[in-house]
C-alpha cells in the first residue's frame, strides 16, 4: 500500500512538472508569434507607403490628391 502510495505521488509530481514546462512554452510561443505580427504590420505599412510613393511619382501629388 505504501509503495502504491509513492508511485502515485511521484506521478503526480512529474506531471505537475510537465504542465508547468508546457506552461512555459506557450508563454514562449505567444511572446514569438506576437514579434511575428508586428513584422507583419511593418511590411504592411512599408506597401502602403511604398504605393503611396509610387502614386505621388507617377500621378503627381496635387493630382492624386484631386482623386480623392
């Protein structure tokens, strides 16, 4: 009975060890995916401004302005 009693409790804590290093990793994985949506919101902005540019160079700023 004691034996039964000891495993069990070692169980236990191994898997609370494992629930808190996976714990941990989502942590980790949300810290990476939100520095994955800001780079994504630069290259976002990046085109804008980059077809902006374009529009102002190929139209002209005043004219483009006038589409509006």
């Amino acid at each position: 009975m004691e034996e039964r009693i000891r495993l069990l409790e070692e169980k236990s804590q191994h898997h609370s060890r494992q629930i808190s290093k996976l714990f941990s990793e989502i942590d980790e994985t949300k810290a990476n995916i939100q520095k994955i949506m800001n780079i994504l919101t630069q290259i976002r902005y990046f085109l804008y401004g980059g077809f902006a540019f374009f529009v102002a160079t190929e139209i002209g700023f005043l004219q483009a302005l006038k589409l509006m």
